[in-house]
C-alpha cells in the first residue's frame, strides 16, 4: 500500500479492516492497549499512518497522515469471548508478518465478526451449572450441595437471558436478588442446607474478574481513562451484586 498520500479508496479500505478488528477485541474482552496495539500493528503492515484511541464505551481510528479518515465507533454491548480475541491477534500477526495478504485479512475479520458464540446456549447454560455446583462443593464439602446449586447456575443464566435488555447494573442486581432467593426457598425447604453456599456459589460467575483484570492491566499500561473507567465499573458491578444478595437475604428473613 503507499505511503503518506495514500489514495481514499485505501485509507477505506484500511479504516474498515480496523474499525471491525478493534470492534471485535473490545466487545469480547480484550484490554485497550491490546485494541491499540493491533490497530497499530494493521496500519504498520498496510504502511499507512493509524491512530487509535479506545475506551470500554468507544473507539475512535485515524487513518492516514496528508489526507485522513476519522471513524468513531460505539461500544454498547460488552461480552466475553477470547477466542475471537485470539483469531483477530493471530490475523493482525500474519498480516503484519506479510504471510497473509489484505483481503484475505478482511475477510477473515469480516467472518469474525459475523461468527456466532463458540458454543451452543445449551453448553453455556450446562458449563455455568457445572461451575457452581463445582464451586458449592468445593465451599461445603458436602456433594448434596451441589444439586441447588447446579440448579441456582441455570436460573442465573436463564435470569440474564431474560434480563438482556435491561440497563447493566439493574441486569446484574435482579440475577444476584433471584439466586438469593432461590437459596432462601431451598433453606425453607431443606434447613439442613447451608444458605451462604447456595448464595456464593450462584454469584461467583458473575463476579468482574476479567473487567477487573484488564483495569489493572490498562492501568499499567498507562491507559488511565479506560483503566479508571474499567475499575469503576467493576466496582459498580460488585455493588449491584452486593446490593442484590443484601435484598434476597432481607426479604427472605421476613418470610422465614
């Protein structure tokens, strides 16, 4: 590609490519400096001048160096899925490498981003299951434990299906309120079970770790606004869960 004047239909073309691949990593749980780093390797590769700047709520690109291209693009829906983070850093590492030419990077990007989740909602729904009976045993050492909670992981997954739509934090406080009270009707049916266990198991899964992981990491790596921003929300997030369990726990002593 040329250098410094390069013609529009390519600064496009460029643009597009990490417009989608910065899209990509930022939605799935990608850090910043991962998202900037991989713009930057992009443009470095098409030898074009690119300037990114990325927070957990936007991403805005400047393609070129004489004659440019500005896109800003919205972040609204946050997930997690580091396989497709994996896919976009090995694309933007053949590219820059020059073992995989443009279009052929695009499109793969394209496909991408386009991809359904790695699995199945009948995997996910069964793999969150899993892990909080995994995580009741393991607390209470006791394998009958394991059956409320294999049950707590499915209403929780099926709660946030339910509550998609829903402003993040609310989502989050109405998933931690149902497992509480799915744990206070499992104590009034079974009082020999251990409350807390029920409860632990069934929010640990939504727990910030990762966002919490990445705004340390965005802070370390200088990103102070997106560090700041990512820590705040895991703080939010914890709150909500906090403030959701604390209101399960109230309205089940009333009916207890």
């Amino acid at each position: 590609m040329p250098g410094r004047t390069c013609p529009k239909s390519t600064l496009r073309r460029v643009s597009s490519l990490c417009v989608k691949a910065s899209k990509i990593l930022m939605t799935s749980g990608a850090e910043t400096a991962r998202v900037e780093a991989t713009v930057e390797h992009i443009g470095r590769s098409c030898k074009v001048p690119v300037e990114s700047f990325a927070t957990p709520t936007g991403i805005t690109i400047t393609v070129g160096e004489d004659r440019t291209i500005t896109t800003v693009t919205r972040v609204k829906n946050r997930t997690i899925d580091l396989s497709k983070v994996i896919e976009v850093n090995n694309i933007s590492r053949d590219l820059a490498m020059g073992k995989l030419p443009f279009q052929t990077a695009d499109k793969a990007v394209d496909d991408i981003l386009h991809k359904p989740h790695l699995y199945s909602s009948e995997i996910i729904y069964l793999g969150q299951a899993i892990c909080c009976a995994g995580f009741a045993i393991f607390i209470d050492g006791q394998l009958i434990t394991g059956l409320p909670a294999l049950i707590v992981g499915l209403l929780a997954k099926y709660t946030e299906k339910l509550c998609a739509n829903l402003a993040p934090f609310l989502f989050i406080f109405i998933n931690a309120l149902v497992v509480t009270l799915f744990a206070d009707l499992c104590c009034c049916l079974f009082p020999s079970m251990e409350h807390k266990t029920i409860v632990i198991a069934g929010i640990i899964p939504l727990l910030p770790g990762l966002s919490l992981t990445n705004a340390l990491a965005d802070l370390m790596e200088g990103e102070l606004v997106s560090g700041i921003a990512r820590t705040t929300d895991s703080l939010l997030t914890a709150a909500a869960l906090a403030a959701g369990a604390a209101v399960g726990i109230s309205l089940g002593s009333i009916f207890t």
